[in-house]
C-alpha cells in the first residue's frame, strides 16, 4: 500500500475513534446538562453531539475516499534519498521529534519554578546546540539577551511582568 | 458622512498610527522573506505587542505585517530560488531566471511595483464594497448568519487542503475545542474536569501560536536543512517606468483576480498568484517566453497574490467572518479590544472603520518605500538559518503566549496545541479551517441557538428566506464542485490549482 495511502486511513481511523470516544465518553462525562431543557436542541450537549456525529461520518467518508480514490501527488519530496541519509547521520528523526517535544514539556515545568527569563535562556541554548548551531558567538549573545529584552519590553512598554521563579527574590 | 470622516481623521491622525504601519510593513517584509516563516506566524508574533495599543493602532500594526508578509516573500525567491511565503512560490517560476540573468535588480523592482499597484486597487475595493456589503448584511438575523457561517466553514475545509473530508475533519475539531467552557445560554459546564483555568474556554492565542509556529519548529527538527539556490552576485540596473508600463494590462487583470479571489473565504494569496500568473501566460503574445524570465510573469504572479490583501478584509470588516487565517488573527485582534467586526460595527463604530481605511491606503505607499529598502538592504536576513532562527521564535511564542492572560496554562496549552497541529501536519490534514472554525465557533452555536429560540425549536427558521436559501445553496454547489474535482484528481493523479496552497 502506498504510504500516502495509508498515512490517510490512518487519519480516517484515528478520527473515527475521536468521533465515538467524543460522544460515548467525553460528552457523558464532561458536560452537565441542566434537568429541565424544553427544546431538546438547545441543551448544552446538543451542539458537541452534532459535531462528533460530523467527525464521525466524514472519518468515514475519508476511509472511503482514501480506499477508494488515489491520492493527488502536491510536491513530490524532491530528494527523499538524502533525507534518509541525513536522518541516518543525524538522530533517527521520530527520536529527534520526541526529544524535542519531552524537552519542550520539561521546559514547561522549569517555568514553574525557574521563571520564564531563566528557562527559556538554557532553553534557547540548548535548542540551538541540538539544531547544529556551532559558533559560541551566535549562541551565547542570543540566548541570553533575547529572554531579557522581551522581558524588559513586556514590563515597560506592556506593562506585563514576566514571572521570575526563584530568581524574583533576587530582584 | 463628514462629521464621521472628521472623527475618523483624529482617530487615525496621530504620529503613533503613522509610524506603527511603516514598522508593521517592515516588519512584516522581513518575516516575508525568511523562508520557514510564514505571514500568519507573523502576524500571530506580533499580536500579543499590540494589547496595549489603541485598537486602531494595534490593528494597522499587524495590517501593516500581513502586507509587508505578502511583499516579502518575493525577495527571496528572486534572489535564491527560495520563496519566502507559499505564494511566493509562483514568482519564482520567472523571477529566479531573470535572477541568473543578472537582472536582479529589475525582477525585484517590477516585483515592487506590481505589489503596490495591486495592493492600492485591493485597498480601493475594499473601500468601495465593505460598506455596501454591511449594509446588506444589517437584514441578516441568526439564521442567516448560521447558514454563512456554514458555507464559508465549507469552503475554508475545501481548499485548504487537497481532501475536502480533511478540511472539514479539521473544521469540526476545530468547532470541537471551542465548546470547552461554560454554556453560553445554562452557563453550565462543558468539557471542564474540574479544571477552573478551563471556564473561560481555551483563548485564541495560545491555539494560534500553537498551531502554526510549534508544528514548524518540531517537523525542522527531522529535516535536513536544504542548500538555497546560488545567489549571483552583480544585481543588475533596476526596471525603468516603460518596462513597467509594458506589464500594466497583466498587473490589473492580476490584481482584479486577486480581488475577487480575496474577497471569497479561503482561497488566499497562492492561487490568486497562480491563477493571475496563467492568465497572463494565456493573454500573451509571446508565452514561450513565460517560465524563462519574462518580467510579465513576475507582475502577474505579484500582481495576484497582493491583490488579495485588501479584499480578504471585505468579509471580515463587513460579515465579522475572516476568509484566511491571517484575518482570523485580526479579528482576535478586534475582539481583544472588546469589538466585533461586522453589519454592527459599520452602523456603531464608523468612524473606526473610516481610520482603519485610511491607515490601509498609508500602507500602500508605506510597502513602495519599504520594498525600495528591503531590495538594497535586507535580502541578506533570509539567509539566518533555521537552526538560529526557530529557537528565537520559539521564545517569542513563549513569551507572547503567556503575555496574553499573564497565566502559565496558556503556555501549556500553547504546547498542547503545538504536539495537535504537529500531529495533523503529519497527517497532512490542514490547520486552517480548524483554526477559523475555533474562531467562529462560538458564534455558529450562538447564531443556531438563538434561531431555534426565535423559531420555538423549529428547524425550517433556516430556510426562512432568500438569503438562508442561496447560502445552502452555494454550500451544497461547492461541496458538489469539490467533490467532482477530488475524483478527477484522482483519475489524472494531479491536484487543482484551487488547492495547491494559500
């Protein structure tokens, strides 16, 4: 099976089941519904349920489609065979893309107590090491003066204190 | 009429509003040209700088951006084979040949002036038709609002993509998430799980920093960085006013192409640019040239894709309903200041709607001189690389994202949008429409549960009249329209220009 073919059936499932967990689980358990609702149309879980149906038949329709119908070609990958050498260099891509996004998250949680100057300093520095940024002298000035002056800009000119974690104190 | 023009110029005439649409061109020509960075990223950058500013300050700031964003795109696809925006890409086809020529210079130049001239005529038309559109719009009720909302949500799914089933999978996710929240008519709760930060629903911005800068930064994180073209060295003299003039009938076609294009939700810059580049191939007299370096296709292609600028604003200002996601950020821009663009705003706010015109036809000459700069300075910016680049402009998502609420859990959702859109990018399934749907959403339910009120539970309240009529209809001829052409697209395995982009 081509892999267009089955990146689409993927999604077509992957809706589907959006679709019934949506109005099977999340809808019975996330909306509270008031008792005495005369028009059954306007009760708060009458428009999510609409929706989900929606999602529902057209992940069918789109199973259909991509079963059925071949898939229009937009830009052919012009040279696929490189990237797979250079993913083959490099970190494997899907391990790059999961590095990134647990560094991102864990970003997140140092926001919390590091503050948002700190965190996206060491953040910035690490992001530009792990895209293959080499040379101290973009490396250094950047990530520490860009999180500063954003944070000055946001507290003088926007008025929008940046929280600083631990570092408040220090102040 | 002339008291509203008189408040609308002391509105508009002060030196802040003067300068902020030349910084927002720059601005906006800058992010233009730097492939990887798109118009709406941006736009979206630059929103959360404009919650202090007076509305109308803030919002010709990021017009200013969405224009300059346009314009930019150009110069690096003459220059380097590299379009800066996907609209840029059809410049390309003539404006990098006549690059390798060593006429430079003269590609960027006839580039410029296309822009321009195509960005005035848009600005005219929204000018022109804006108004008598909310003035039509002011006979709508709910029900005729529900079934426009509908049949632009249709054609946003349609061509954003090159699967409608896609497009519209996107849109109800979108419609979705902007349920969570509390009921707007009980007031109960909606998809809350004891999470108070969820009541007010999931704000604008963090959804839209999310869906369109995270996705970018974590698919580069895979990619290999592509070598540019070669960039020649000598740029050659500029375009004089007669070889302008030579391209001017394919500049207006182009622009008016652009216009009407614009003007229809969805469809956007690229194939406009397109669309305007064959006709001009078609009409001219000598088309073999086209693809070789003829100045014709560069005005063509520029002509179309700026054209759009002004017209995509008629639905918004006058229906409240954005046609791309670029205005869909400007009306978060309007609602942040407490507005709601549409038939309302005409009758209540004109004066507002007359400054906005004003500073609109500034940021016309604001792109002419602008432009002039960028061709002689800043063609170098497009060559910061990716891995410098994005995480910079991850900063600013963090920083703008949190800026909006002053509240953390906008950055956790910002994140959280940015792993669904990352998701759906590899899907190939387009943002877009789930971003606009997440924009209208609220209003679509608003608008269908207020006319079942009016109507006692009634469903026929939506085909009332001739208005709820032919907006059904228009839904169901482009469903049909764009089903009939996925089928072909399958038979010949190539898809539309409809839905190569924008």
């Amino acid at each position: 099976m081509e892999p267009t073919k089955r990146r689409d059936l993927l999604a077509g499932a992957m809706f589907l089941i959006l679709g019934i967990l949506t109005l099977a689980v999340l809808i019975p358990a996330g909306v509270d519904s008031p008792g005495n609702v005369e028009i059954s149309a306007l009760s708060p879980e009458f428009w999510p349920s609409v929706i989900a149906l929606a999602v529902m038949f057209v992940a069918v329709c789109l199973l259909a489609e991509s079963y059925f119908l071949k898939v229009p070609e937009l830009d052919a990958e012009e040279d696929a065979e490189e990237d797979a050498m250079y993913k083959l260099e490099t970190l494997p891509g899907t391990l790059r893309t999961v590095v990134l996004i647990f560094a991102l998250f864990l970003f997140y949680f140092a926001l919390t107590s590091l503050g948002v100057v700190a965190s996206s300093i060491v953040l910035m520095l690490s992001m530009m090491l792990f895209f293959g940024e080499r040379k101290w002298y973009f490396i250094v000035p950047i990530s520490l003066l860009l999180p500063i002056l954003l944070y000055l800009f946001f507290l003088h000119v926007a008025g929008v204190p940046m929280p600083l974690g631990i570092f408040e104190t220090l102040l | 009429m002339l008291e509203n023009l008189s408040i609308a110029f002391e509105l508009f005439f002060s030196l802040e509003n003067i300068l902020v649409i030349g910084i927002g061109v720059l601005i906006g020509t800058i992010i233009g040209a730097i492939p990887g960075m798109t118009t709406p990223m941006g736009v979206a950058l630059a929103l959360p700088f404009t919650f202090t500013m007076q509305p109308v300050t803030g919002i010709l700031l990021l017009l200013g951006v969405y224009k300059g964003g346009l314009y930019g795109g150009s110069l690096t696809a003459i220059l380097i084979k590299t379009p800066g925006t996907p609209a840029a890409s059809c410049t390309i086809l003539d404006g990098y040949p006549l690059a390798q020529k060593g006429q430079a210079r003269k590609a960027l130049d006839i580039a410029l002036y296309a822009s321009c001239v195509a960005d005035l005529i848009s600005n005219i038309a929204l000018i022109m038709f804006a108004g008598f559109l909310a003035t039509f719009a002011l006979r709508f009720g709910p029900p005729e609002f529900f079934t426009l909302i509908v049949f632009s949500l249709t054609i946003i799914a349609g061509v954003a993509g090159p699967s409608l089933t896609k497009g519209i999978l996107s849109a109800c996710l979108g419609l979705l998430l902007a349920t969570v929240g509390l009921d707007l008519i009980y007031g109960t709760n909606r998809f809350i799980f004891g999470n108070f930060e969820l009541m007010s629903g999931l704000n604008f911005i963090p959804v839209l920093i999310g869906l369109f800068a995270i996705p970018e930064i974590l698919d580069r994180a895979t990619r290999r960085p592509r070598p540019p073209g070669s960039q020649r060295q000598e740029l050659g003299g500029g375009a004089s006013f007669a070889e302008f003039r030579k391209t001017l009938k394919s500049v207006v076609r182009g622009s008016f192409i652009g216009v009407i294009l614009g003007a229809i939700p969805g469809i956007g810059g690229a194939p406009a640019a397109f669309l305007s580049y064959s006709e001009a191939r078609r009409n001219s007299k000598h088309p073999e040239n086209f693809g070789k370096g003829e100045p014709e296709g560069v005005a063509a292609a520029e002509a179309g894709n700026n054209g759009v600028a002004g017209a995509t604003m008629i639905p918004l200002l006058a229906l409240g309903v954005p046609g791309d996601v670029i205005t869909a950020v400007i009306l978060g821009a309007f609602m942040i200041h407490g507005l709601r663009p549409g038939p309302i705003l005409f009758a209540e706010n004109l004066p507002m709607i007359y400054a906005l015109f004003m500073g609109i036809l500034l940021s016309s000459a604001y792109l002419f001189v602008v432009g002039k700069v960028a061709i002689k300075t800043f063609s170098r910016v497009a060559l910061i690389p990716n891995r410098i680049l994005y995480p910079i402009v991850f900063t600013l998502c963090v920083y703008g994202a949190y800026a909006v609420n002053n509240n953390l859990f906008d950055i956790l959702v910002m994140l959280c949008m940015g792993l669904v859109g990352f998701t759906m990018l590899r899907l190939e399934v387009p943002v877009a429409p789930f971003l606009i749907a997440f924009v209208l959403g609220p209003l679509l339910e608003d608008n269908f549960r207020q006319s079942l009120l009016l109507s006692d539970g009634n469903l026929s309240i939506f085909v009332r009249n001739a208005i709820c009529w032919l907006f059904w209809l228009l839904t169901a001829l482009s469903i049909f329209v764009l089903i009939r052409s996925r089928i072909r697209a399958s038979r010949t395995g190539e898809a539309s220009v409809l839905t190569t982009g924008g």
